[in-house]
C-alpha cells in the first residue's frame, strides 16, 4: 500500500512537471535575432551593456575578460571601461554577490550566462532568438512581488535589467472569437513612461547584447565556419582530382 502510494505521488509529481514545460513553451512568437557575431562594433557595445547592467547578479564564469580582445579591444580599453568585479584582465567574468545572500533576494541564485544563448534554444527558435524576445516583452505588472512580468517568460521572478533604457510599457490585446469562445490576442505595446532611449535604439542594444551572448557562448564559432568553409573547398576540389584519377586509371580496363 505504502509503494502504490509512493508510486502515485510520483506519477502526480511528473504530470504536474511535464505540465508545467508545456506551459512555460506555450505564449508569443519569439522574434528573430540579429545574429552578428562578426560585428566588432555591435559585440563592443552588447560587451558594455553586459558588465554594466548583467554582471552585477549573473556570471559569466567560463569567458575571461581578455578574451574580448578577439572583438576588437585592446587590454587598456578592457581594464579602463569593463574591468569593475576585478583589477586583473585575465580573470574570469565572475559576481562578487554572495549566492547564499542572492538566494535569499531572488529566490534562487542566479545563473551562469556563459552558455545562456546555447541553452535556451527550443521550438521557438535559436537561444539568441529567445534572449532577444524576452529582453523585449518586459512590462509592468504590479501584481508581482518585483512589479515586473514577461511575455516570453510568464511570471518571470527577475526584473527588467534594462528598464532605465527601455522604459516602462504595457501590452495591448485584442479581443476575437475562436471556436465559440473570446481570446485575448496580444497586438503591441503601449508605452506608459519613456526610457532614455527610443524604442529603436532600445531593440538595437538589446541586439547587441544579444549577439554578444551568441559569441561569449562559443568565442570561436566565425572562426569554425571559416575554417569549415575552407574545408568544403579543398574536400570538393579533392573529390574531383580522385574522380579524374579514377577515370583515368580505368580507361583503358573498359
């Protein structure tokens, strides 16, 4: 009896899991990612936005900060402009927050973002893709213990990072009928207070902050295509030799 008891809270205990994925994957559409990892410039700025507004609770614990030198930064930008949790450039991008103390504020310790935009990636779309929509759909809700709610991220326990530049907003549904029964439809923002940017200077940063998680979670990846590309080449120019080799080794056989 005990065992059918144990047996049935397990199942219960899986249901309410699998329940629980299905419903964190349903919501918005993820909007596509600028995906330019091999943009100098916009990998600089998405650089200055992450030590300056990530760095401060999320660690990046697998990057050193003079591997940004392979984004166009010399050693002197990087301790004068990125190097605030340490004084030496080839530390590890670590928080000096507590995690027991973060534990305690946030409800749990927040993640290590070095892999973030390789971890996140589902039917919605690449990780990229994922980062870049819910670093968009923050809005005000203060029915929650932070004041903020996310659209791709249903009662996101972080507040918005950003909200200084993006300002405040709040989404706007629409209301149809589908199968005999009204649905809210989300249609667009509304913006209740203006940050210190536009909204299109606001989605510019946060692709650049994207792009640079994209290439902080694989710092080699232009040159792996590069280099694959090269690779194709020579393996299709060596097919053909073979095949010519073939062909004039058998000629006279047939």
């Amino acid at each position: 009896m005990k065992m059918m008891k144990k047996l049935t809270a397990g199942l219960a205990l899986a249901l309410s899991l699998v329940g629980g994925v299905q419903a964190s994957t349903d919501g918005i559409n993820w909007d596509k990612a600028p995906g330019k990892t091999n943009d100098p410039a916009s990998l600089q700025n998405g650089a200055k936005l992450f030590v300056n507004y990530c760095l401060n609770c999320h660690a990046a614990s697998f990057m050193r900060f003079n591997r940004l030198t392979d984004i166009g930064l010399t050693e002197q930008q990087i301790k004068d402009n990125l190097l605030f949790p340490t004084d030496k450039v080839g530390d590890t991008m670590r928080v000096s927050v507590d995690p027991k103390q973060a534990a305690q504020w946030f409800g749990a310790n927040p993640p290590d973002l070095t892999l973030v935009a390789r971890s996140r990636s589902g039917h919605g779309g690449s990780g990229a893709d994922y980062l870049y929509t819910y670093l968009r759909t923050y809005y005000r809700d203060e029915t929650k213990p932070t004041g903020w709610n996310n659209l791709a991220y249903p009662n996101v326990a972080m507040p918005n990072p950003l909200w200084e530049l993006q300002g405040e907003r709040r989404p706007v549904y629409d209301t149809v009928e589908e199968h005999g029964h009204e649905v809210h439809v989300f249609k667009g923002w509304e913006q209740v207070k203006p940050g210190t940017m536009t909204p299109l200077q606001y989605d510019q940063a946060v692709g650049d902050l994207v792009n640079y998680l994209q290439w902080m979670a694989e710092p080699a990846q232009n040159s792996r295509v590069r280099v694959g590309v090269w690779v194709m080449i020579f393996l299709a120019f060596f097919s053909f030799i073979a095949w010519r080799l073939n062909v004039a080794y058998w000629k006279d056989i047939k």
